[in-house]
C-alpha cells in the first residue's frame, strides 16, 4: 500500500458471486476485474451496480472502486458488486447508510435466498417423474 492513499476493503455476496471491493481516493472510476464499468456488457446488470453510487455523488466523484469478483452469473455479480459499494458508502456516511437501508435493505444487509437442492430420486428440486397410468 502506498503511503499517503488510503485504502479500504469491502465484500459483497450473492448466491455464488463473491466480490472484493478495494476503494482508493481517486476520480470515480468503477473497475470489475481489470474491466471498466462502461464496458461491461449487460446493461441491466450496469444499472444495478450504478444505484447506490447515485445514492452518493460526492463519495463517488471523489474515490476510485477495484473490484475482484468471482463466482455465479452476471447478475449475482452484479448483486454483489453493489452490495460492496453499498457497504463502502454505508461506511463513509450515515446519513447515506439510511438513506440506502430505506431503499433497499438488501443492498446492506445481504440477500439469503439460495438454490434448493436437488432431492434423491426426482429430476430436480422440485420436479418428480411423469406418472403414466396405462
């Protein structure tokens, strides 16, 4: 770490998706994996990255976001990813951390919905095999 920068750490989870945040004074750049935000290919999942750095220009005008990610699809990474910088926002400014909570709970808070598991002699968790009567 270089002197003179301060440097925090975040993670966010969804479903499979893990996520580390590193958050650096900086020009609001939002890197994922090495990418940069605007090159990402899903737009809905640009979106869902985007809201709670809306919720805190200044904070985000002002800090560069590094994240690794790894795990799950685009979308639960996206979760995740905004999870963390949820998390990071939360941390910087109360008055922001309600703000957030009074929107969407979730994006501090995690999600706990998982996949069920697959049950012994069915075809998934819920699906059993056609009944045939004749």
């Amino acid at each position: 770490m270089t002197r003179g920068v301060t440097q925090q750490i975040f993670t966010g989870f969804r479903k499979e998706a893990r996520v580390r945040l590193r958050v650096k004074s900086g020009k609001g750049n939002v890197f994922i994996n090495g990418t940069p935000l605007h090159l990402l290919g899903d737009e809905i999942a640009r979106e869902k990255i985007m809201t709670p750095l809306r919720m805190d220009e200044k904070f985000w005008k002002s800090h560069d976001f590094f994240l690794h990610a790894e795990g799950g699809g685009m979308i639960g990474v996206a979760d995740a990813v905004a999870q963390a910088i949820a998390r990071s926002i939360a941390a910087s400014n109360p008055a922001t951390k309600e703000k957030i909570m009074g929107y969407n709970r979730y994006l501090l808070a995690g999600d706990p919905r998982r996949t069920e598991p697959k049950k012994p002699n069915r075809r998934s968790a819920r699906r059993f095999k056609q009944k045939s009567y004749r």
